[in-house]
C-alpha cells in the first residue's frame, strides 16, 4: 500500500500596514528650556522658542510671563 502526500499551499496575508519610521528635525524639548538658579530651592526657567518663563521652587511653578 502506497501513500501519497500532496503539499497544502496556502498564502498567508495580513491587514497590517508597516509603519515608517519617524523621523524628527525639530529641536528636542529638553535643548529648549534654558535654567538659571537664583538661590538653593528656586530656579528660573526660560523657554527659548516661546519666551515662556517658569520661577521654579520646590512646591512647584509659576508661570511669570507666558506669550
């Protein structure tokens, strides 16, 4: 008795897109915040691309001006 076997092909397909990698050209944020220290628990900070500026303490921020 002889047996026989016949391949099965099947394509397998997905619904999934591939995603392209992002790709960043801008500044990061971290480069864009400047800090000046005006005692040992306060800092000042200044953001550069919006002019926005932060007095720091250890209780949190306060926004002194904000274009």
């Amino acid at each position: 008795m002889e047996i026989k076997y016949k391949p099965i092909v099947r394509g397998f397909t997905t619904n999934e897109t591939k995603s392209e990698s992002q790709q960043m050209y801008g500044t990061p944020e971290s480069h864009v915040w400047e800090m000046m220290q005006t005692s040992s628990a306060s800092v000042v900070t200044l953001n550069k691309k919006t002019g926005e500026i932060r007095f720091v303490k250890t209780s949190g921020y306060e926004v002194i001006r904000q274009k």
